[in-house]
C-alpha cells in the first residue's frame, strides 16, 4: 500500500486476502496498531505517514 492514497474497504480487503485469509481480523489489528488509518465512517483507508516514515 502506498502512502498519501486513499484505499476503499473493498481494496483493503483485496490487499490483505491474498496475505492472510482471515482479512478482516488483519485489517482491525493494523487499524488498532495505528498503522492503516480510517475515516469515520469506515469507508476510507490510509497508511498512517508518521509510522511509515519512521520505518525507513
């Protein structure tokens, strides 16, 4: 994923379920982890720039 894009639920889900079968339970722990962000209304996602960049 990349950073400064926005990513619907459905693309987050595509992403994640060729890692991980269990997509969702993926989604919620980067999501709690603070890595992808959400807007309020769950429809759209971001890698979280702060995190991203410190990993560098």
């Amino acid at each position: 994923m990349y950073i400064n894009k926005s990513y619907s639920e459905k693309e987050v889900n595509e992403r994640l379920s060729s890692i991980y079968a269990d997509f969702a339970i993926l989604r919620r722990y980067l999501v709690n982890s603070h890595l992808l962000e959400r807007s309020n209304d769950c429809r759209e996602y971001w890698v979280n720039e702060e995190l991203a960049k410190n990993k560098k």
